[in-house]
C-alpha cells in the first residue's frame, strides 16, 4: 500500500477572528463561524467531528469533549482580507502576494480598449451602473461577494457562448489588470436579459452581477479562477504529479488550484463533493486527494446560519465512511480557508483563524497550536508523501511523531 494524503476543506468554518482583523476588516472583529452556527442552531449534531476533536478547538457547551482521536490546532491567514482563491493556493503551499487592489471603474477604459483590439465589441451599457458587456452576452465587472477592489468576474451565458470563448475573454482581462483575481464563469439556463438585470450596486460603490440572483450557479455551472503571482509548480499538487503520485482534486478545489494532471471532478453539491472524495478513495493508492466543500460558504453569503448547519450535517454524514476508508498509511487533515460568518451583519467573507485536525491512525493525538499559516497543511503533507520544495508553509509532522501509539 502506498502513502496518501487526504484534505477535506469545508470552506469559510472559520473558529474565531484574527487579531489583525481590527486593521483589516473592523467589521468582522467578534466573527467566529462555526461557534455561532452552534449558538443559532442548537440541533446540530457532529459526533465524528467531536470524535475527532473540533471541540478541544471550539469549547462550545453544545458540544461534549468525548476523547478525541485527531491533532488538533488552529492556522492563520498569511495572505491579506479572508479569500477562497488565494486562501486555497495558500493551503497548497504558495506564499501570498500582495495584488494591487482597485475597483473594476478605474480598470474599465483599459479592459475595453485591450477587449477591442482583440476584436471584441464592447459596450458600457448604463454609465450610471458602469459595466462592460462584451459580443453582447458577457459582463465584466466586480465581484461583488468579496473584499472591494480585489477581483473581477468575467460572468456568462453558457447556453449564449461556450465556456472556451468565456475563458478567452477573462485571460485578456487577466492580462490588462494587476488585482488578485480574474474569475471566468457562467451557468447554463441563464437569459442574457437575467444576467444584465443582476448587475448592482453594493454600499461601497462595487458595481458587478449577483451571482447567487443570476441563477449562475443552477446548472452547467463552469468556472477558472486566473490569479496573480501563483507558481503551481511550488505548490503540492504538482509536485507531487512530478514525483509520480496521483492527485485527485474534487468540487471548488479543481476550480482553484491549477493542477493539469490531476484528476478533476467539479462539483457544488455537497453530497456529490462528499460522494466523490469517498470514490477516490477508493482508486487512488499512492497520492493525495483534495476536496472542498463549497456550499458552506454560499451560506454563509447568504446570512443563512440554518443552511449553513444543514451543511455541516451532510459533510458530518460522510465523515464515518471516509475514517472506516482509511489505510494504516493515510494522513487526513481537515481544514478551512477563512470565515463566512452568517450572524456578524454582511454577507463577505470573515477574517477567521480556521480549525486544524490532522489524523493518523498510527499517531498520538498532540496539539498542534497555533499554525501562522494555512501553508502548513501542505508542508506536512508534503512530508510525509517524501516531497520537497514546497514555497511556504512548516510542516506539523515532527509534532504529530512525538509519540506513536504502543
């Protein structure tokens, strides 16, 4: 049997604000996801979660600390604001650039012109609700779900224009700006009229498309995030398809992380997510498989702490049959990427510390403390799969071989 490393994300389970978000995001001081999810909804039940240990983390008094079979501690963002994108390749072992942040207005003359000279027709459709409408069916604007003036989403049609064409335009983007991100993405089932009529205006003057009310999401969704200043080949997917390992990458991980060889299996739902991490499980041998849940995080858009729970119990059902999967040789470590507190008054991403449990079979459960960045999870998987170079991170591995069960 060969090693595997496996990586479960649920995405925005923050566990409590960090000290720094008083200068980065005052509003989101007193932030703590999954504990306020508990407070709103008493009924959730996580006992493979408390099994593994995620109240030696939280301490919350709906929960019981039954003994606990995971390492368990918390990691800080390294990268600024609380991002997926950059809070993903973080996870992977890039260390965070600083982009240059800036609402799309100030990038809009010089995205349409580079848009024309590629041949496109562009338009400004209502210079009071300033967006670009390219070859009459794609909106560039803001994202409007995230920190301000730090990524653009190149939003579509798809049953108008095909993806490939989509991702064409959002690399011409892409090359025209200096900010984090550029994401290209569109669903099926959506009327251009639709499209244009979610465009709005968010309190600090962002103007993009409502992706949760343009029904993007619904069906066909596709989607590519192009970041700045990313090196996949520092980053533990590459290097371990370098090393002649198999990565799988399942849901919103495969939309992040830029792994060619991978194996990729998109995916929203969190039971497909769940159902497809589990099947890899079964194939893979030697490797590592990396999966996100991403419905969590649209909860928490949403302010909704009852869908949020309802999430956390699906990912909770499944939990059991991956631990009953496991080989003697596999590591698991579970994790987030940032908060999304539904409760603390706006629907943006939350600058939360993330919980942090890592088990093996063969290994003492310890405490892993206070991790300065999400880069340590990729660090320590890259040591025990035996690779090196990884850009950033300090593996916990050490800590977890102090004591290895008699």
């Amino acid at each position: 049997m060969g090693r595997r490393a496996i990586i479960l994300i649920v995405d925005s389970l923050g566990v409590g604000y960090m000290a720094d978000a008083k200068d980065y995001h005052p509003q989101d001081v007193g932030a703590n996801t999954f504990s306020h999810i508990l407070d709103k909804v008493p009924s959730l039940q996580i006992p493979t979660f408390e099994r593994l240990g995620i109240n030696k983390i939280l301490q919350h008094p709906h929960l019981k600390g039954t003994n606990h079979i995971a390492s368990y501690g918390v990691c800080n963002l390294m990268h600024q604001g609380a991002d997926s994108f950059e809070g993903h390749n973080e996870i992977m072992g890039t260390k965070p650039k600083k982009a240059y942040l800036a609402p799309f207005i100030e990038n809009i003359d010089e995205v349409k012109l580079a848009l024309e000279k590629q041949g496109y027709k562009v338009e400004i459709p209502n210079s009071k609700l300033p967006y670009l409408l390219v070859n009459d069916f794609v909106i560039v604007a803001d994202n409007i779900e995230t920190d301000y003036g730090q990524i653009y989403n190149v939003s579509a049609p798809l049953d108008y224009i095909s993806f490939e064409e989509v991702l064409k335009i959002g690399q011409c983007v892409r090359k025209n700006v200096k900010v984090n991100r550029v994401i290209a993405l569109g669903g099926e089932n959506v009327t251009p009229e639709h499209l244009q009529k979610s465009v709005e205006r968010r309190e600090d003057g962002l103007v993009g498309v409502n992706s949760p009310k343009s029904n993007v999401y619904k069906q066909g969704y596709q989607v590519r995030h192009l970041g700045f200043g990313i090196s996949p080949e520092h980053q533990l997917p590459t290097l371990a398809i370098k090393a002649g390992l198999e990565v799988s990458l399942v849901g919103k991980m495969q939309d992040i992380i830029y792994c060619e060889e991978a194996n990729k299996f998109p995916g929203v739902d969190t039971d497909q997510v769940m159902q497809d991490l589990l099947r890899e499980m079964d194939h893979v041998q030697n490797g590592i498989i990396a999966a996100t849940v991403q419905e969590t995080d649209l909860a928490g858009h949403a302010q909704n702490p009852t869908r949020y729970a309802n999430r956390i119990q699906v990912v909770e059902t499944y939990l059991p049959r991956l631990l009953e999967k496991m080989h003697e040789d596999d590591l698991l470590i579970m994790s987030a990427d940032h908060g999304n507190d539904p409760t603390i008054g706006h629907n943006q991403h939350t600058r939360e510390k993330t919980y942090l449990l890592a088990y093996q079979k063969q290994l003492t459960p310890v405490n892993l403390g206070e991790r300065n960045t999400l880069s340590d999870i990729a660090a320590t998987a890259a040591e025990y799969l035996g690779l090196t170079n990884i850009e950033n991170g300090t593996s916990f591995l050490p800590l977890m071989q102090q004591q290895r069960k008699e």
